[in-house]
C-alpha cells in the first residue's frame, strides 16, 4: 500500500515537472517571438534609415555629374582637337573648386576616346583610367553610368558616376565622370549602435559601418564580373543562420563590435545596385525571454510546492489521527470535544491576530498616504468647481493629477510591501530636485495650516543620482513628515532644505527646529516612535523604510541633534554616470 502511494505520488510529480517545462516553454517561444517582433520593426526602420541616407548621398554626386554635363564651361572643350590653355584652366579651376566644395575625389571630362579633357586633379590629355570601362561606355551610349571598385592602391573604395554630354545637334560627345571615396558616405554612421552593411551583386560588403566587415563576403556570385579583385575579398566571419518566429536570426563571432547573437534584415537598392543588411543584437530578446520562462517555471514550481506541502501536511495529520484513534478508542468522544474547543480557541486567536495585523497595517498605510489622499481631495473639489465655472480643460488637469497621486499611492504601497519582502528592485537615473519638488507639493498645504516656514533654495538646474524615482520621494516625504509632526503645535517652525553635490556625492539635507530625537541610536529601528498615542497616525516604520531604501540604492542616511536645537538628517546618495540599470 505504502509502495502504490509512493509510486502514484512520483507519477503526479513527473507528469506536474513535464506540464511545467511545457508551460515555461511556451511563455520562451511566445516571449521570444513577440521580442523578435518588436526588434523586427526596429531593424526595419534602422534599415531603411540606413539606406536612404546612403542612397541619397550618391543620388548627390550622380546629380552633380548631370549638373556639369551641360555647363557652359566645359561645352567649349569637347570637340576642339587643341582646347585652348585659357578654356582648359578654366576648366579645371571649375571641377576642383567643386570637388572641394562637395569631397569628391576627382571630377573629369573624358572625350569619346577616353581621352580626359578637364580634370579637379590635373590629369588633362591623359588616356582614361582602364581604356574606356563599362560605366563610360554607358554614358556615352546616353545612359547614367555607375560602378563601384578599389583603386590601383588597394586602399581606397571608390564609387564612379558618369553623365553624357550631347552636343547641340543631339549625339553624345563626351562625359562627364565623378569619382568619390566611400569613406565620404561612410563617416556619418560610424559608431553607430546597429551594424549595417552594403552588399554589390557579387556579394562583397562594399559599404558598412563596420571596418571588420569591408570587402568580406558570405558567399560570391559566379555569374556576376567582379567589381573587386578576388585576392582583396576576405572570408565572411564564421556564423549559423537561424529561422525563428519567421525572423532570420545569426549566431555569428566577428570581434567585439558586432553582436554574437543578432536578428538579421535585408532590403534591396535598385537605385545603386545593392542590397541594404542589417544586424541588432538579439541577445537582450532571448534573455528576456529565458527570464520569463524561468520566473514562469518559478511561479508553478512554488505553487506546486505548496500543494504538496499542505496534501503531505494533510496526510500526515490524517494517519496520525488514525493511530490515536486506535489506540484511544476509549478516549475517542473526549479527545473529539476538546478538538474541538482547541479548533474554536485556535481560530479566535488567529481571528485576533489578524485584526491586530490590519490594525497596524491600517494605521501605518494612513501614515504614509495621508498627504496623497487630502491631495486627491483638494484636486477632486477644485475640479467640480472649474466644472460648474465652465472650465472642463482646467478640471481635466484636476483630474490627471488626481490619477497621478493615485498611481503613486500604489506604487508606495508596492515599494512598503517589497522592503517587507526584502525585494531588491533595480534603479537608474533620478532627478533629486524634481523629487523634492513632488514631495513639496503634497506637503506644503499642511505646512501653511501649520504655520511652517520653508527655507529652500533649489538647484537651478537638474541633479541626477542613481536611484528609484517613487521610493526615493516616499523617503523625501517620510522625512518631511517627521518634521512636520516634530513641529506641530509649536509657534515659529522652520523647514530647511538643502541640495549639494561634492564629486560624485549628492547630499540632501533636512533640519527641523522641533524638539529634537530622544534617542538617536534607536531612530532606524522599526516600529520605533518617540509620538505620543493619539498624536499622529502611523507604527514607527517611516525611518526604517527610507533607511533600508537609501541602502538599497547605494547611499547612506543619517540623523543627529545639531547644535541650536531641532534634528537634522542627511541622505547621501550616488551621483548620476549616465549608466542605465534594469
């Protein structure tokens, strides 16, 4: 019997471990494709950002090259067997000011038979480079000519337009060629945080923002005449190719600057006879998506766990009871009735408990969200009196505060019960003065009905430290409050505020003229108070909290009785170094 109930007791646990791994599964895959998604939409409009600006910054130089096919100072060269010196430096003058002007690498008229008329590099009466290559043949068939190569040197990649020149009577006489350094193009993107590459129709990267990828190929073209000498073409780095969720992703080892792990996008550019890739890191997508699986397994495993506590819990108590009613059978009624009155006693003291719990929880939660509320309230009033005065733009902004305060008051009932739990939750960039700021203006109503004067001069400009922006305003406003309640009922008080910043160390501190702390090595504790019954609502956890919450963010909080009275506090935090933290 002992052996059955083990065995089904291992099944049900095998087949509970089986449906978690499927369900974890699940939440990866759909986590992982809807991720993928969003990097998709991302990549694609990279992409296409990518490529319009390289396609406009040659579609520049193409129309530059149309631009002097018919300008007045070149037309009197083309034709005439001796151009006379005056016309050809004129001419050359022209094309250099231009190449300047515009960081091309050399603007030529080139003759019919390829003979260079007017150069920006004074090359004029030489042959053309390489006879009379495809691109001119072009132009001087009528067309636009293009073509992309590495020079003689092996150092340079260049891209070469090249525009007809017809004469008056309609046949072209000559062309016009414009030659430009692809690192012109290529300086606007560097340092880019997407790696984006340019292939031609061999499949040589002629154009990326990478160095590493320049003139490597992932697999040539046969059919296609190579642009760029086959000993200059490197080997692509090695990779794998994935297809997930419809999404092509690499898993690829080509150096620190490019992702390891990266969803992959191609777009074609008729326009330069190129194809437009990109590749953005897909590491972050599948992190997140292990991370849910695993916080999903997690969630199932601890409920599980549970149920197997209290059935095992259940069992236990069942066969004991078994035992000791067999071997009590004559005691059985009264074992049964004082069971009962224990269950009874039992269930009032947990009933009492409870109570006392939400006491205390009840008082505490009045504590901390007593400002937020009579603030809800004051916008809510102010918003039915702009209401009935024919102002609904006004009252609207009534009540988007009133959802503002509403959502912050969750958040610190989050932040109260995560300290309670000892969760550790990330944090990032926070502007101190701005939280100040929020926090003054819960607490400046209850200021003025108490007569205190506040002496604050805030920053004229933003200080950032590292820090949770809701739980670092539930610290200003747990200090504030202190104040406020140290002063009530006393003629004359004063509030000082003051924010200073030394290296990387920002220092926000507080000074109260109330009577001051009684016993200052006891002021963290939690559910310490010094407040009489009655005085004010709250279970002694303001200073316990914000301690452990400065501590959490890296910073340090202190207190003392300074000299001419009150109590002073200083929260010291880390400045901001522009670094993010989940």
């Amino acid at each position: 019997m002992a052996l059955s109930s083990k065995t089904a007791q291992s099944t049900i646990m095998t087949l509970f471990l089986v449906v978690v791994l499927g369900f974890s599964s699940m939440v990866a895959w759909f986590s992982l494709r809807d991720g993928l998604d969003r990097l998709g939409e991302r990549a694609s409009a990279d992409l296409s950002l990518a490529s319009g600006r390289l396609t406009g910054e040659l579609q520049r130089y193409r129309e530059l090259a149309v631009f002097f096919s018919d300008h007045p100072t070149l037309l009197p060269l083309v034709g005439q067997k001796t151009p006379s010196s005056e016309g050809a430096l004129q001419a050359n003058a022209l094309l250099l000011a231009a190449a300047d002007r515009t960081g091309s690498d050399r603007i030529e008229l080139v003759s019919r038979e390829g003979r260079v008329l007017a150069s920006s590099s004074r090359r004029a009466g030489v042959a053309a480079d390489n006879g009379i290559p495809d691109y001119l043949r072009r132009a001087l068939n009528g067309t636009i000519g293009m073509a992309h190569m590495v020079d003689a040197s092996g150092q340079r990649r260049i891209f070469i337009y090249a525009a007809p020149v017809f004469s008056p009577q309609g046949p072209v006489v000559a062309a016009v060629t414009i030659r430009l350094d692809v690192e012109t193009v290529e300086v606007a993107s560097r340092g880019e945080a997407e790696s984006a590459f340019f292939t031609d129709a061999e499949g040589v990267i002629f154009v990326s923002n990478r160095d590493e990828l320049v003139l490597r190929a992932q697999r040539l073209i046969a059919d296609v005449l190579p642009s760029v000498p086959p000993e200059m073409i490197q080997p692509f780095p090695p990779l794998r190719e994935y297809t997930i969720a419809g999404h092509s992703v690499w898993a690829i080892k080509a150096g620190p600057y490019l992702p390891t792990l990266a969803l992959h996008l191609t777009q074609p550019l008729p326009v330069i006879a190129m194809r437009g890739e990109i590749l953005l890191d897909a590491a972050p997508a599948l992190q997140t998506a292990l991370m849910q699986a695993a916080t999903a397994a997690a969630l199932c495993l601890i409920f599980g766990a549970a149920l197997f506590t209290v059935s095992e819990r259940r069992r236990s108590l069942a066969q004991r009871l078994e035992v000791e009613a067999r071997a009590n059978s004559a005691l059985e009624e009264r074992v049964a009735v004082r069971t009962k009155e224990l269950t009874l006693a039992q269930a009032d003291l947990i009933r009492a408990g409870k109570l006392s719990a939400l006491g205390q929880m009840s008082a505490g939660l009045s504590h901390e969200l007593n400002q937020p509320l009579m603030a809800i309230r004051s916008f809510a009033e102010n918003g039915a009196a702009f209401i009935q005065r024919g102002k609904p733009e006004v009252a609207a902004e009534n009540l988007l505060q009133i959802s503002d305060l509403a959502r912050r008051m969750g958040r610190i009932i989050r932040n109260l019960r995560a300290f309670a739990r000892q969760e550790v939750e990330g944090f990032s960039d926070v502007d101190l003065v701005a939280a100040v700021a929020a926090v003054l203006e819960i607490t400046q109503p209850r200021m003025r009905q108490d007569g205190v004067v506040l002496d604050y001069d805030p920053p004229a400009q933003p200080v950032m430290v590292r820090g949770g922006e809701v739980r670092l305003q539930q610290v200003v406003l747990n200090l504030i409050a202190n104040a406020l309640d140290a002063m009530a009922g006393q003629e004359g008080g004063r509030l000082r505020l003051q924010i200073s910043q030394a290296e990387a160390r920002v220092r926000l501190i507080l000074r109260d003229t109330g009577p001051g702390i009684a016993e200052p090595e006891r002021m963290f504790d939690p559910f310490y108070s010094t407040k009489a019954i009655g005085q004010a609502e709250g279970m002694g956890l303001g200073l316990s909290i914000s301690y452990g919450i400065i501590e959490s963010f890296g910073g340090s909080i202190t207190g003392c009785n300074p000299l001419g009275g009150g109590a002073e506090f200083c929260v010291e935090l880390a400045a901001s170094t522009g670094e993010k933290t989940a």
